[in-house]
C-alpha cells in the first residue's frame, strides 16, 4: 500500500492536447506524457485515450494505482462532481460530462477536476512563487486570460467552483464587446491575440514583423516604440483589474503566469506602474507583482496539487 | 462575572457623531445614546466624551465592564493594534492614532476597531440580510462608497485589514479623476453626491427640485425621467462593479445598505439588470443582489459583532 499513497495522476487538459503525470507528495514529476486531442471528437474519444495513456504511465513507472486523481480543465467546473458546466467552447464534448468521474472508474482511483488557471493558483501555492504567501491572485495570460484566488493561504474556489474569472472583469462599459456577452472584458486588452492586435495597429507597414507575443516582446526588448506601446496598452489594463482586486481583497502578491508571461519585464513593469495609479496608494503599497515560476507545467502541478489537497495531504 | 460577559460595548463614529449602545449576544441593543464629534477637534477631545458617555451609559444600565469594546470607524485600520492608519481624512486627528486603545483603558475592557463598512458586513452577516449566506459583498452606498466582504461564511480583512474598498474600484480609465488619485472609481458615479450630480445635470431648469439623493429617489418613483436617468447611471456603474465582484469571487449574494439604499427598487432594479450585463452568464445566474436589512443600525451592530467575534462569541 506504501506506493498508492506516495503519488498521485494528473491530467492537465488543453484544446489540442493533454498534458498526463504522476506526481509525488513534493511536486516533482516522476513520469509524463502527451495525448493529442481532436477537439471535435466526442467525448469518449478524447477522455479515453487519455486514461489509456495514463494507464500506460502508471504501470511503466512501476506500483499499483495512483493515491488519487487530478485533473485540470478549461471552463466552469463543479468542484463536487468534477462536471464541466459552462465555458468549454473549445472542446464541445465536454459540456455536461466529467472526465474525473471517467477516469476515476478507469484507474479505480478518486478523481477531482478544477478550472485549469485555479490548478496553476494551486501549482504555485504549493510549489512555486506562491509558497509562504496567504493571499495571491494569479492571472494567466495567454489565448485567453483566466486567474485563480489564493485568501488566507488556501485557494478560494467560491461558492460554486467559479471563482477566478478576472479576464472578464469589465475595465470601460464603452470597451469592444466580449463574446462572453460583456463590454470592455479585460481580455480584450491584455491577451495574446489582443496583444498582437495592439503591435500591428501601431506597426504599420511593418506590422509582419511580429505575429506572435512573444514575438512582440523580442522587439519591444530591443526598444521598438510600437511593441513597447503593445505592451504598454497590455500592462495598463492588467493594472487596473488588479488594482480595483487589490482595492476589494488587500492581498500581497498579483502572479503573473501563462504562455505571455514569458514575456518578462517588458510586460510586468507596464502592470506595477499601472496598479499603483488605479489602487488605493496605502493598499497598493503592500502588493508585490511577480512572475509565477512553474511555466509549462503549473496546469500539470496544479492538477497534482489538487488531487494531494483532496487527499488531505 | 456573568453580567460581565452578557454584553459588549459598541461605537460607530463617524464624521459628525458617534452612535455608542450596549448590546447582547444576540443583537439587541440594551441602550443607545448618541455624542457629537467636532471632526476638527484632537484626539482626547474627540474620544473622551465618547469614553465617558459610554461609562455613563454601562453604569445606567446596570452590571460591571462590558465583556468588550468594539469599535467602526472610517478609513483603513489596522486589525492587531486598532490603529487608523489611513483615509481617515474627514477626522484628521485620527491618523495614527487608535481609539480602541483609548476606550479599553478607559473602560478597562479589551477593545477592538475595524473598517465601518467591515462592522457593517459583520452585523449583516449575524443579525442581517446576510444570515446563512457564505459568501456576499455589503456595498454601503452614502456621501462615498465602501465594502465589506464576506467569504466561506466569515468576514474576508485581507492581509492588513484593508479588504472591501469597492468604491474606488475603477470603472473607467478615462472617467473623472478621483481624490483617491485613480480614474473613473466606483464612487464617482454611484454615491450620493454622484447621485444628485447626475440629477442637475439631467433636470436643466429643474435642479432645485432635489437636493439629496432620497429627494431624487422620490421622483423617480413617480416616473421623472431626469430622477430614474439619475439612478440609471448609479446601478449602472454598481453593476459593473459588482459583475467583475462576482466573476472574481463567485459569491451568492451583493448586499446593498448605506443611506442611499433606502432608495429601495429604484437603485436596485438597475443595479441587478447591470450586474447580468457584466458578469459571466454562468456566474451571475446564481447571485442576488438584495438590500441591506440593519440601516442605520448596521454599524453600530457591526462593532458589537467584532466584540463578540473577537471574544470568540
């Protein structure tokens, strides 16, 4: 029995692929692998390849069944029974289904499945830059933007596992629409896309210079006025959800993370001037803003994290 | 020693006066006086008279020290020491000082102080709207705008105490500046004063008509346009607020109090069609924007909740 308590599955389940793990007790990843996902297919299609793969994992990294299962999704999860309720656009099979509730009868294992970006919340908590911290919003910036809550040292889920959505705070009730019916969501500013939208409005002829985010932050590196003012726009509204955030939960520390984050100072300088002008100057004071530090893999050690949390671990 | 431990002292002082009571476990207030405060005065000046007729009352209704004192006051407080350490700009004589400190030396009670809109969500949370409810944001709408945040059932301080400060959640990076040096915050367009503003401004030859937001609210009910433009405006702003609020926090409830709620459906009304316009479909589903039950009560009950939260009560 020793082996089944010193580590556990986890799943981190993206629009093209699935990122599969066993992870023990301190986060260190002791075997992974990749699943390609058809995000058209139904839903047996993609969750049970997965547990195959997982299975495959499982038995290569010799011992018996997992302690437990996480599980890391995009959308709205019902934290009690891991069903994707909303939010899963992406990978339309999901909606109504829970791959934990599949996947713990496959492994004969429990099984517990959350928002991805409140499993990386969780990744950090427990393994990277949000050790020691008792209250900590991490915001993911990347195709979209998402964000996962830390309060009083643990993550903060809500009342009904929804908690988190900071991309779709509203930061100008005349701002471009949001396909989530709002107006002026912050992910119309500061996401990937919107990002390289910004660069090529100001690039002009050169606009084909920089079709990615982290393409534009190469240039704005190297002092190019249209990326930094990319970047600028960017840091600006990141800035001003924090700082209404901070304003509401007098937290110590804003983690940025996702794939945009990557981007590194010429993104996170932008946010720290901008949350000052838009925070209480006392509140804002105490607020650190900082890179997260698990990159690629938070979704991965969240799910991990998750699974141990469950456990009581 | 039984007396002792059956009631508490509380004080609720704001920029003109201070409403002193005694009050028993279970929310009634035993006896109530009101002192007036010169908000230019110094500090001895100011909380003396409040010490003393607060001993004065304690001693006409009978029994020992109060088991303690607790204490709502505006601007940011320190939680540990009761120390006003900022926004206490009305009462400048407050800054850094702490009247908790004063009353329980005094009184010889320990004493504590918090935000008044904090005491406020505390009183509703035990004797209030927010009965039962695990999570809920009190906005107190009156000459400004402030918070009070309850999460997994208790009140949410933040790391220092600050946690809550809604009203100067920005709304608008290019709205009217605000003397707390940010743009476009909550409180310039939803309070009082933002209230009748908006008023003059729609009622052309018309203004004199009202002078407070109640005046306003009066016409609305009876159909003014100009009045229900004006409330329009202030539930629209409290919406967008209060959808980014719940998008972040995915709490069941927004509780409306402070002066201006007497307004009733006037301001609620819109406030509730706003909020489904800037939250998550999914997420503003199951959250209710209800007023506030205590009124003018509310911080006054809400020191006596801190007491008794305090005295683990």
């Amino acid at each position: 029995m020793k082996e089944r308590s010193e580590r556990v599955a986890a799943v981190d389940l993206g629009g093209t692929s699935a990122k599969i793990g066993i992870v023990d007790r301190s986060g260190t990843i002791l075997a992974r692998d990749r699943v390609s996902i058809d995000a058209r297919a139904g839903f047996e299609d993609i969750v049970g390849p997965v547990a195959m793969a997982l299975a495959e994992l499982l038995a290569g990294s010799g011992g018996g069944p997992p302690a437990g299962i996480g599980i890391g999704a995009p959308g709205f999860i019902d934290p009690d029974t891991g069903t994707i309720v909303g939010g899963s656009e992406n990978i339309p099979a999901m909606q109504g289904r829970s791959p934990a509730a599949y996947l713990a009868g496959k492994l004969t294992a429990p099984a517990w499945a959350d928002n991805d970006a409140t499993c990386a919340a969780a990744a950090e908590l427990a393994y990277g830059a949000g050790r020691g911290l008792r209250g900590f919003l991490l915001v993911t910036v990347g195709t979209g933007i998402g964000g996962g809550l830390v309060l009083g040292g643990k993550v903060w889920r809500g009342m009904r596992g929804f908690a988190g959505e900071i991309g779709h705070v509203s930061l100008d009730p005349c701002g471009p629409p949001c396909p989530c019916g709002s107006r002026g969501c912050l992910e119309q500013y500061a996401s990937g896309p919107a990002i390289v939208r910004a660069w090529k409005a100001c690039a002009g002829t050169r606009a084909a210079e920089a079709e990615s985010p982290l393409e534009v932050a190469r240039l704005a590196r190297a002092g190019d006025p249209a990326a930094l003012e990319a970047f600028a726009g960017a840091g600006r509204a990141l800035g001003q959800a924090l700082g209404g955030t901070v304003n509401l939960l007098d937290i110590e520390a804003c983690l940025i993370g996702g794939g945009v984050a990557d981007a590194g100072e010429v993104l996170l300088e932008p946010v720290r001037r901008s949350l000052r002008r838009y925070a209480y100057p006392l509140v804002a004071e105490g607020v650190r803003v900082i890179a997260a530090e698990l990159g690629n893999d938070a979704g991965l050690l969240g799910a991990a994290a998750l699974a141990w949390e469950r456990l009581g671990a």
